[in-house]
C-alpha cells in the first residue's frame, strides 16, 4: 500500500463536493450536526447519513456555546470514514497556535478539506465556566494561519517539510450585526485573509440580509450562506431571544407558532420559508435544527429544494 492510500480516505462520489459546487455557482446547502457527548457516534452518523442526499456537506460543530462535546476533528473524520463530506469547524477558543496548527495539519492527512474558521464562543456562556479560554490567535488570524499552510509555511513563515495542505476555508458572518461598520470591515478582513465562503448566524431579519448582500457582500464572488434555524415552539423562540446574541426572533412568528395546533410543523413551514427567501438573495442556506436533524429532509421539500446531486469524479 502507497503512502498516498495510507492517507486518503475511501473513493466515494460524496466526498469533496464541496468545494466545487460552493466554486460552480451552485445553489448551497449546508446542515450543522453536532457532535456526540460521549464516546458513541452512532446517533450523528445516523443523522448524517439521513441528510447527505439533501446537502453537499455536513458542518460539525467545535464546542458550540462553549459546551462539551466530542473533538470536531474527530468526528468530522469518523463521517468521512462513512462517505460523509464534512466542513469541521475550527474555534480557537480552546487551541493555541501550536495546537490549531497540528489540528489542521491532521485533519488534511486524515481527508478533511474543508474547514470553518471560527474565533469560539466564550467560555462562560457554557457547561464549564470555570475553563480557560486560550485565544491566542482569532478568527482572522486563523484564516491566515490557515493560507499560509496551503502555501507550504507554518505560521511562523518556516516551511512545511513534509507537504503544504490544501485546506478549502470558510468564515462566519453575522449580517445583523448592530455596527454596520463593524461588520463590513471584519468581512473584508476575512475576504483579505483568504476566505472562501461565509456561513452567517441565525437570520431572522431578511430586510438586513438583503442590505448586507447589497451594500457590503456585493462582488465579493464568494458564496454567503444564510442560517436558517428550525424554531420548534414560541417557547424555543423566547429563549433564542434571552440566550442568543444579536438574534431577535419577531414577535410575529412567536405568535404564530403559539398560535398553531402543532408548533413543530409550523416551525418546520417557517424555516421553509424562509429558505425560499434566502434563495432570492443568497448562493446557499445553513440549516440546524438542533436534536432533529432528522426534519430538515422535510423542511427542503417544503421549500421546493431539490435532493442535491453527487459528482462522480471526487477531489483526490
């Protein structure tokens, strides 16, 4: 067996999509599935598996709102090993340079090629307060790290000895941001440092995601994907307001999921919705649908969403 076998994961006509229908002009879809808490994916690979004839990669959270889960490395490579294209998240909240380096640097050997380079949620907000935060490096700066790598230099400008990466990154963005300075200057930064698409936090005001794509995205010639979450009760919405930053859910749509005789269906009509809606303005959605991932199936073929179509000749 080469060298080249002992690293590559198994053909299969799923893996490595990703990156050429976000570069093909394709509409994207993406869905966020949330690592094990324990040492059993079962569960995960069994929602991925659900959703992989629906979108083109499956986004594995990195210690999402600071709480503990299995490694996103880990369990982006345990997807891969069943024909799942992952996007692995990558937060440096919990990995200084030389951790986030050797992560990278792994992940590449193990078949991962796409990565989402995040900052990290802080570590109050979570299930253990009293850890410590590392950030040493940021997202931008890890976007950076992560260009120079692809070039063959570690973030020291020292050369990779043994092959640069070709890692495919993204970033998050947050269009409802309240400094509209703020948010255009941190998104030309991304765009600077090297990122290839942009995935945005949960959206409930579409007005402000057709501003952000006119005023600040327009040109940018990389796909913005819009999140679109599963709202599973007016109880679910009141505490996205309460515990979510940035996210105001309108007082509307908790009327009209208090309203409804089965709030989830009625969740489910929204989210579809709202898909429809960022279709007219963006190249993709995110969706999560937290502990039912099993839905989001049904969500796209309320929105009209076709089942995505697998290329046949994968990225080696």
């Amino acid at each position: 067996m080469t060298a080249a076998q002992l690293s590559s994961p198994p053909a299969s006509p799923a893996l490595h999509r990703w990156r050429k229908a976000a570069q093909s002009g394709q509409f994207l879809i993406t869905a966020e599935v949330m690592p094990p808490k324990g040492g059993n994916p079962s569960h995960m690979v069994e929602m991925a598996q659900c959703l992989q004839p629906r979108v083109h990669a499956i986004n594995i959270t990195d210690g999402s709102r600071a709480v503990m889960r299995m490694s996103s490395l880990a369990a982006a490579a345990i997807l891969l090993q069943h024909g799942i294209e992952p996007i692995c998240q990558m937060a440096c909240r919990d990995r200084n340079r030389i951790a986030l380096q050797a992560d990278l640097m792994g992940a590449y050997a193990l078949g991962i090629r796409n990565i989402l380079a995040l900052t990290g949620d802080p570590v109050k907000a979570g299930d253990h307060p009293e850890a410590r935060g590392v950030f040493d490096l940021e997202s931008v700066r890890l976007l950076q790290l992560i260009r120079q790598l692809n070039h063959g230099f570690d973030i020291n400008e020292k050369p990779l000895t043994d092959q640069p990466t070709d890692l495919f990154v993204g970033a998050a963005v947050d269009p409802q941001s309240r400094s509209w300075s703020g948010l255009q200057r941190r998104f030309e930064r991304k765009l600077e440092a090297g990122a290839q698409f942009f995935q945005s936090q949960l959206i409930s005001d579409f007005e402000r995601l057709e501003k952000f794509m006119d005023q600040i995205a327009a040109g940018c010639d990389r796909p913005i994907l819009a999140g679109i979450f599963l709202l599973k009760s007016a109880k679910n919405a009141q505490f996205i307001n309460r515990c979510v930053p940035g996210v105001q859910i309108p007082q509307a749509t908790i009327d009209r999921l208090a309203a409804a005789t089965d709030p989830l269906l009625e969740g489910m009509k929204i989210a579809a919705e709202q898909v429809q809606a960022a279709r007219q303005l963006c190249q993709g959605v995110h969706l999560m649908a937290v502990r039912r991932e099993d839905l989001i199936p049904q969500i796209l073929d309320l929105a009209g969403v076709a089942p995505v179509e697998a290329i046949a000749d994968p990225v080696s």
